[in-house]
C-alpha cells in the first residue's frame, strides 16, 4: 500500500472536540477531562478566565497548576496541530 501524502494526512486531522471541566473550586482545583483529538495528538490546552485567556498548559496535562479565583467563569480549550478546538462549557469555580 502506498504511503498517504501529507495532503490527505492533514484533510484526515481535525481540531479536538470541546473538553469537560471536572473539577473548578480551591479544594481540588480546576481539571478536565481530555477531549477527542480527531487524529492529532493534543499539544495543550488554553485556560480561559471569564473569557480571557489566562495561560496555556505544557503538553497534555489536564489541570491548571493555579487555583481558581471562587464565583469566576472557567473554559478550557484544546489545542493540536490543525488548531485551537472549541471551548468548554462555562463553569463558575465555587
């Protein structure tokens, strides 16, 4: 069988779906869940902070090292080689 040119491997890659926040509160932090990357391996993850961007993570780690801030609006975002994903549904930090 052939090899795949790099134009059909980038029509196959997709930006990863939406990730889920677990977790927004000071006892536990702010964790999610890992999205599917739809054929690209996730390179990090964008944390949104009543909907600025307030850091990216390095690599795949699904937490943020940082508490979240109690009664402020938390998104995550996925990133991977074909791009940034949409962002997670809203979640006030408790």
């Amino acid at each position: 069988m052939p090899p795949m040119n790099n134009r059909l491997l980038r029509m196959q890659r997709r930006r990863p779906d939406a990730p889920r926040i677990l977790t927004a509160n000071q006892t536990s932090g702010l964790t999610w869940t890992k999205p599917v990357s739809n054929g690209a391996r996730i390179t990090k993850y964008r944390v949104y902070e009543t909907g600025l961007l307030i850091g990216e993570t390095i690599g795949d780690d699904t937490q943020w090292p940082n508490d979240p801030t109690a009664g402020l609006s938390y998104q995550i975002s996925a990133i991977n080689a074909a791009g940034e994903g949409p962002k997670s549904k809203s979640v006030k930090a408790t």
